[in-house]
C-alpha cells in the first residue's frame, strides 16, 4: 500500500493540519509509515515525547498523526484526527481507483476500436491472425507470440491443411482429436514456435479451454502441467479464444522482454480482443468453408458441361489457373481474383443450351452450327444473372469471345 501523500496531495494537508492546530491549540505531527515527520503545525514546533496513532486503509497503515504526549483529552483529540484523515484519505483512494478503472476501461475500448478498425470485414484468417499477433505484441512486447488454430484430426488427417509434418506426431485413433497449430508466430522465439503442436486434451490447454478463461504460469518447469513446447520458456500466458463453447484456438504469450510477470489489465486487453477475434475467424472458415461449396458447385458444373464436349474436356479448369496468374500479376485485390477465376470455371456454361451433335461434330461446321455456338456466352450470362452474387460476372462471361480488333462475339 502506498502512503498518505497517494492519496491526499501535499496542499490538502497544510490546510487540513493548520486548521487542526488552530482547532486543538496544540503542535500537530504527520509521519509517513517509517515514522519520518512529513508535516507539522505550527512549523516552528518544539518535538516533545509524541503520542502516535496510525493512519489505516484498506488494512495497511499510510502514515501516521502524531502529537506531544499529554492526557486523555489529547488522546482523544488524536483519535479524533486520525479517523477523520483516514476517510479523507479513503475518498482519494476511492477517486484514484475509480479513475484507474476508467483509464482502464478507455484503453480496453480505444483497444476494441483500433482493432475492429484493422480488421474491417476481412475474411482472411492469415491477416486477421497476425493482426492479432501485432496487437497482442504492443501490449505486452515477450520473446513470442503465437496464435494457435484448432485443427480436427481423424486417423492421422488434418481437416485443416498445414504446410509440416503433423501426420507424424499422432497415433491412429478412431476418436476425434483436436490439436492447437501455430497460425502466426512472431518475437524472437518465433522460428522455433511455429513448429509447436499442442494437444487439447491434455495439461494447462485442456484446463484453459473447459474453464475458458485466461491462464498465467510464473514457471513452466515448476508446474510441470505443460508439454509440447519446442523452445526454452520460464513464464506463459494463454488466452482461449471460444464462441459459443466451440474451441477456436488460443493465444499463447511466452516471457515478456521486460522480464516482468503478466499483468491482469494485460489479460483483461487481450482477453478481450480474443473474444472479437475468435468471431471474427469463424467467420471468415465459414466463408472460406461457402466459398469452397460454391468454387466446388461451379468446377462439378463445368465438368458437366465438358464431358458432354470431349473436345475441351478441363478447358475451364485450365482457363480459371491461367487467369488467375495472370490477375495475380497484374496486381489485383485478392478478392477480385477470386471472382474471375470463378467466372473462368464458368465462362462455357452456356454450352449446355448447344446440342451435343454440334459439339461432337468433326470436321467444319457450318453457317446455322457456327451460329449455334456463338450464342453460348449469351446463354451463360443470362443463366449467371439469376443467382445474385454471381450477377456482376454475367457481363464477363457474355463477352469471353470478343476481340480486341471487334471480330469477336456475340457483340462484334
């Protein structure tokens, strides 16, 4: 507990102090909790033999009042002082916490904001993970940092797909296991961090995610609850990120730089942000989950189209890579990409409306057949512009066979 001087600034005092003097008409002392005189009234008071009474808050003493012995009504008098320093001293303990609390609560919402801002809508796991990493890193800078994904594992496969030998370090089991893999790892432990797999089955990752609550450990080797870590780590912090009981991932913090332990309103910030991420990343599997649904939809379409034309069997799939290289390097926002490779995989569908003699046909087609053909890309377009998210693609799709010299079709 802090001193008196915390609580009650030192101008507050002098006049508190000489009004108690001009009150008992005797010297009035204030000591600070090693009993060193921090005031007294009047200023050029004898110190005689003094009677002390201490200044308590919150169980802990702050200081003391002391003044020169004498009888009980001097005892009182003391008695009367200290009691009414205590609760002024109580007000300003009160004040100071109740500001601490909304300093707190404007960096937790400041915090919210910043981070809401930086993720927007984004619907890409990577960046939403590694802004997350940034954030985390600023409040509580620590030799690493790594957001770890739940990834579902039956007989030795990853429904999530990841880039190292996980395969390896699990057993064939017939029950579903779920293991924590590194999404982001940052810090300078971050290289051998990211070859880290955690069970969540077992030691301080079971307990944090049944109790979904952040967890601190001091001394990992002490604890002995821990295993999986591929490099040295004294102090940790794990923070769940869950929605609604489903197991997200978590956020795993080793050793600040500072060597300090972590620090409760470091919890509180990064609990908080963890609870918006974990959203966040649903949301963004889900899409990733909708997208696959619909780019799987779109590729059993165009096969379907093509098998019924041997001729450009796999032409779509083909034209849907090669575009996408080419968006790729001409720059363009992810998300575009996206959108004309699927309108490549699509770009033929009209050639459902051609007959099948025409499309098997060998050798020159004629006039009426030619025709017959070229009316494909207006066919596709018009079947794209009755499913709404598709809509802005019709035009591309109608216009695949243009030209640059206007010889093209169905417009040329």
């Amino acid at each position: 507990m802090a001193g008196i001087l915390d609580f009650v600034e030192i101008n507050r005092l002098q006049k508190l102090f000489q009004k108690y003097q001009e009150t008992f008409n005797i010297p009035v002392y204030l000591l600070d909790k090693n009993k060193n005189i921090l005031l007294k009234f009047p200023e050029d008071a004898h110190q005689p033999e003094l009677d002390m009474e201490p200044l308590i808050l919150k169980d802990s003493c702050i200081g003391y009042i002391a003044m020169p012995s004498g009888n009980s009504e001097s005892r009182a008098n003391l008695k009367f002082i200290t009691t009414n320093l205590s609760e002024i001293a109580g007000m300003g303990y009160e004040i100071e916490s109740l500001a601490g609390e909304v300093v707190r609560n404007y960096e937790e919402l400041s915090l919210l904001w910043r981070f809401s801002s930086r993720i927007g809508a984004d619907l890409n796991v990577d960046n939403i993970c590694n802004i997350l990493a940034d954030e985390v890193m600023n409040i509580c800078p620590s030799t690493n940092i790594s957001i770890m994904l739940v990834s579902e594992v039956f007989h030795d496969t990853f429904s999530i797909s990841h880039n190292m030998h996980y395969n390896s370090l699990v057993s064939e089991q017939q029950d579903k296991i779920l293991f924590l893999f590194p999404k982001v790892s940052i810090g300078t432990d971050a290289s051998r961090a990211s070859t880290m797999i955690l069970r969540t089955d077992k030691g301080l990752i079971e307990y944090t995610f049944t109790k979904k609550q952040a967890l601190t450990v001091c001394d990992v080797k002490k604890d002995g609850r821990f295993e999986g870590f591929t490099y040295p780590v004294t102090s940790l912090l794990i923070v769940p990120m869950v929605v609604e009981d489903i197991p997200i991932g978590a956020i795993i913090a080793s050793d600040k730089l500072s060597g300090e332990e972590f620090y409760s309103n470091e919890i509180k910030l990064i609990s908080s942000i963890a609870s918006e991420c974990a959203v966040s990343i649903k949301k963004a599997l889900l899409f990733g989950e909708i997208r696959s649904i619909l780019f799987g939809t779109a590729e059993a379409f165009s096969f379907a189209i093509e098998a019924k034309d041997t001729y450009t069997y796999g032409h779509s799939k083909r034209v849907s890579e090669v575009v996408a290289a080419i968006a790729r390097e001409a720059g363009l926002p992810a998300d575009t990409i996206t959108w004309i490779k699927l309108a490549a995989l699509l770009h033929d569908i009209g050639k459902i409306g051609t007959p099948e003699d025409i499309l098997h046909k060998e050798g020159i087609l004629n006039h009426e057949e030619m025709e017959r053909i070229r009316e494909h890309p207006f066919i596709g377009s018009r079947m794209i512009e009755h499913i709404q998210r598709l809509r802005e693609m019709a035009h591309w799709i109608c216009h695949h066979h243009e030209k640059y010299d206007g010889t093209g079709y169905p417009s040329g």
